[in-house]
C-alpha cells in the first residue's frame, strides 16, 4: 500500500510539473482502437490492459475526458483522444474537446456494427 501511494505521489508530481507548462495534456486513450462488444471477455485481463492509458490521470486525481480522433484503417473502429488538465479545471477541457470537435468531423462518423 505505502509503496502504491509513493507511486500516485510520483505520478501527481509528474502531471503538476506538466501543467506548469501547458494547460492540457493530450495522450491516446487506448494503445489499440476499440473493439467490438463481446470481443474481449473471455480474457479480462487483455480487456482491461485496453485502458492502461487512463489509469495515470485517475492515480493523479486529476481530470480527463476521451474524444473520438478518428478511425482505424484496418478495421473502420474509433480511435479516442485523452485530453488531461489540472484540478478542478475541467472548464479547459471542455474547451479543447469542443474546439476539436467543431474543426473535425470523427465525432459524426459511425463504426461498423
């Protein structure tokens, strides 16, 4: 337990130094695009590992949200966009994810089914 808290205060510490720079971080939300209901649950452990890339915001405690960014050549699925800020600054994401959206058309398109 003590040495999973020395991690969050370690990951804290990162995102704060990062946000002495910038307001908003923007990261993938998924190292693999999504895929399809059903696909994964006979192995949970492959279908959590989809969202190792959240699980860092969520120890720092810090706000984010995920936007679509696009779509997989292979295989026509989402790719999803992570957008981080600082605490209580939920204001400049929405900000950002809106701006993303009214330049970009990825929010409008459809996966197959």
């Amino acid at each position: 337990y003590l040495k999973g808290q020395k991690v969050r205060t370690l990951i804290k510490q990162d995102f704060e130094n990062a946000f002495e720079q910038c307001d908003v971080v923007i990261a993938p939300n998924s190292p693999i695009t999504a895929f399809k209901l059903g696909e994964r649950v006979s192995d949970p452990i492959k279908m959590y590992l989809s969202d190792i890339y959240t699980i860092s915001a969520n120890l720092a405690g810090i706000p984010g949200i995920s936007i679509p960014c696009g779509t997989s050549k292979k295989n026509g699925m989402p790719i999803g966009l992570q957008l981080m800020s600082k605490h209580f600054d939920e204001e400049s994401l929405i900000t950002v994810g809106h701006n993303f959206q009214l330049n970009t058309d990825h929010h409008l398109k459809q996966p197959p089914l």
